[in-house]
C-alpha cells in the first residue's frame, strides 16, 4: 500500500524505492502489485492526478527493479465518481468496491447508483418496554455512561420505547428507522425511541435503514444475529 494523501496506511512514495528493494529480498514473499486508500480516514477524493501519480509509481518500479505488477489497486468505493465521469485508469486494473455495491451508493457524497439497491440490508430489534414517560431528565446532570454530555429536547410527555439493541451492537447513529418514530439515544445495551404515533407494544419489532457505520458495527458484532434472506424481491 501507498500513501497518496488519506494519511491511513501505506509507504510514502518517495520511500516506496528502498521498501520494493527490502521486499524483492525475501525469499518467501512475491510482490504482486501496489494499491492505494481514498476517503477512509482523511476523506481525501481520489482523482486524476492521483491515479496518474500512482500509475507512475508503478511503472517505475517496474523499471527499476525488472519485475511485472499484475495489480495496481485504485482505491475503494470512493472511486466510483472518478470512474464512472470517464477518468483514465491508467496502471490501474484494480477498485475493492464494498459499501457501493452492498448499500447503493457512491461513498464521497451518498448519492444513490442507478441499477443497484440501497435496501439490501435492514436491521431489526425487538419493542422490549413502552411507557409514558417526561421526556426530560429529572436531576443534576453529569456525564453519561460514555463521557458525554446529554442534550435533551422538551417534548413533554412522550410514549418511550425501550428496544434490546445498544451502542455494543451497532452505531446507532447510523440507523435511520423505517417507521415514523425518532432516535432518542441508547446505552450499551438499549436503544431509547420516541415511539410518537406508532403504537408500539411490547414484542413489536423496528426495523432500519443501516448506513456504512451500522452496517459494519452490527455485521461484527457477536451479539447481533444475521439472517440472509433469498429470492425475487
């Protein structure tokens, strides 16, 4: 890997040289090719001047040390805008598409691509207490339970439901609900809604729409179960 600007991982270019060298050098490893990362830690697009830079750098090492590249990887998802507006691949043969291709969408701005769902995956948890409750805490405010400072909106007396998903098993900011019900917030282990006018009971079940951070919390999550689903929609 090579860093081309996202500052997540990679060797530097102009340390790129010495690294190939120390590589070629052991026995029990081949070098296939180089890749680079966009838009994951920094945000950093990629983009023409990049994928030249890069196309560059493996030519050089070709040239340089008498070897064949057969991969020279891109980027990821991120890369979706530059290639579908005609950027010129160059050395590149090579994009490691994930959350485009599972949730829909082009990862620098979330706009939907045409052809592809952004409903493939849905998260459920189970309704497990609703009452009536004041929608603001009553006491001395301190820290909550994960460092933060709560902010509550006065809504007065709101139907709360409790659902048995917390912060230990998905980002919950990343859900977006299917019902007309809000995020109120959660703890480890529960997620607090305002249930509004959906009248939910207990055993009910919620379902969201999972963005990038959802879909990757709960996936690997022990405590979440998957259940993959088959057939026409």
């Amino acid at each position: 890997m090579v860093e081309m600007g996202d500052r997540r991982e990679g060797v530097l270019p102009e340390q790129l040289h010495d690294k190939v060298e120390k590589i070629l050098a052991l026995s029990n490893i081949e070098l296939i090719g180089i890749g680079a990362n966009f838009a994951c830690f920094g945000g950093i697009k990629p983009n023409q001047e990049k994928m030249n830079h890069l196309s560059l750098l493996a030519d050089t090492i070709e040239l340089q040390f008498n070897v064949e590249l057969s991969v020279v990887s891109g980027g990821n998802s991120a890369n979706f805008i530059w290639f579908q507006e005609g950027g010129r691949p160059g050395r590149v043969n090579n994009v490691r598409l994930g959350e485009s291709i599972f949730l829909g969408v082009e990862t620098l701005y979330r706009h939907p691509i045409k052809g592809l769902y952004q409903d493939a995956f849905k998260i459920v948890a189970e309704v497990i207490e609703v009452k009536q409750k004041p929608s603001l805490p009553n006491g001395e405010m301190a820290l909550n339970a994960f460092g933060e400072t709560p902010h509550f909106e006065d809504r007065g007396t709101i139907p709360r439901a409790i659902l048995g998903l917390g912060r230990e098993d998905v980002a919950i900011d990343g859900l977006t609900p299917q019902i007309d019900v809000d995020i109120l917030g959660g703890s480890s282990d529960h997620m607090i809604l305002d249930a509004k006018q959906s009248a939910l009971v207990v055993g009910d079940r919620v379902a969201f729409s999972p963005n990038y951070s959802a879909l990757l919390s709960a996936m690997t999550s022990p405590f979440v179960g998957k259940k993959f689903i088959e057939g026409e929609r």
